[in-house]
C-alpha cells in the first residue's frame, strides 16, 4: 500500500514539506555574495543545490523567494559557494536568521572571512573549501529562482586533503533533511561500476 499526495489538492507548503522530506540528504551550499556597493558581506545556506554542468564546471542554487543571497548575485554577477563542515552547525544555521540586507551574517554571528582569489565576495575561512563563481544566468521557476554559477577557481584546505584528493573523512559535510533536520555522513562504501562487456552473460 502507498499513500498518495497529488499537489493539485494541497496547499503548496505541505507539498513542500513532503517533497523536501523524499528529497535528501541534500548538499549545502553556504553562499557568500556581497551587495552592490560592495559595504556588506552576506552569507546563507542553500540546500537546494548541486553541480548543473561538468565542461564547463557549473553549480546551481535555488533561492524561494528573491533572498539577499540572489539579489547579491544578479546585482554583482559573483558568489562563493562555501563547503558546509560538521563542526561549523551552529555557525551555518545562524547564518539562516532573516538578517537585514545591510546587516553581514559574517559579522553577526561571528564569521572569519577571507579573501577570494578570482572573485570579490569572501570566503568562510574555516571552510575547507570555496568555490568562487561568476554568475552564469538564473532561470524563474514559480516562486523560486535557480541561480546557476560558473565555477572559476576553487580553493581546498591542504589538511582535508589525502593524496592531493578531498577526502570525505576529513570534509565532514552536513546535508539537510526535512523539516530542521541536518545529517551527518554514515558509513561509506565503495564499488566501483561495472561495464557493460562485464556484466553480459553470452
Ligand atoms: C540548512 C538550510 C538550508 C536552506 N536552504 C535554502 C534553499 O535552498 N533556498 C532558500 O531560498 N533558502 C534556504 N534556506 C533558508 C535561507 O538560508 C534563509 O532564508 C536565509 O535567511 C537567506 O539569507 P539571505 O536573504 O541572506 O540570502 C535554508 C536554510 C537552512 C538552515
């Protein structure tokens, strides 16, 4: 037996609860942008988020609503997508509180920054990694916005490094759940994919 949920007969938040229940763990990006005069460094979580394009290297967020983050982004055409570390909870969900436009999360709640190599909005600096971006396009969708970035330099911290490669021990990515609720990595496997020419039986 299933239970079914047809979004014509819902109101849109329950849907969206439901969805962003089945939909998980997903990834966060911490994006830091700055306004257009340049005064005021802002930084928030977005879990709707991934790698859109691989050639050229792409990542795309979605902002519900028209946020500072996305209006940082269209009006200065850059952000950093910093990687979002177990150790850094606290810090990550602070930086989610609805501060005004001129208020920097950075100094509100107590965040080091960093300068960026490429692009003018700066890092988290006890984020392990920063990928800086300039703003490729966004696409409407509803409610929503999807920003999506080109990736122009990323930068990792030497010490989540094994042998020159990110290593996910040493990442300790957070991902956000349904509701409040954020997941830590569990056990990690390993297998690798099997060609086709392999698997064939005659
Ligand atoms: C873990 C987490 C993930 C979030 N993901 C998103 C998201 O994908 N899109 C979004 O619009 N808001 C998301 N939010 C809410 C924003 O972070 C929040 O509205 C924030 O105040 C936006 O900041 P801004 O106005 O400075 O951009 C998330 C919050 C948390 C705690």
């Amino acid at each position: 037996m299933r239970v079914d949920y047809s979004p014509d007969a819902m109101d849109p938040g329950s849907f969206y609860r439901l969805l962003t229940a089945v939909v998980v763990p997903r990834p966060i990006a911490w994006v830091s942008t700055l306004t257009p005069d340049g005064a005021t460094a802002n930084l928030a979580p977005h879990s709707f988020f991934t790698v859109a394009c691989t050639d050229p290297p792409i990542v795309q967020f979605t902002s519900v609503g028209r946020k500072d983050s996305l209006r940082n982004a269209e009006a200065t055409g850059e952000f950093v997508v910093n990687f979002a570390p177990e150790p850094l909870f606290a810090e990550i969900n602070a930086t989610a509180t609805d501060f005004p436009r001129d208020r920097s999360e950075f100094d509100a709640v107590g965040i080091e920054r960093e300068p960026s190599l490429r692009v003018r909005p700066p890092r988290v600096a006890a984020s392990p990694v920063a990928l800086e971006c300039t703003l490729h396009s966004t696409l409407r969708l509803g409610d929503s916005t999807v920003v999506f970035g080109r990736v122009v330099h990323a930068a990792v911290h030497e010490d989540a490094l094994v042998a020159g490669r990110p290593d996910i021990e040493l990442l300790r990515p957070l991902s956000r759940l349904g509701g409040n609720e954020w997941g830590t990595v569990g056990e990690v496997h390993e297998l690798a994919r099997a060609p086709y020419r392999d698997t064939a039986r005659d």
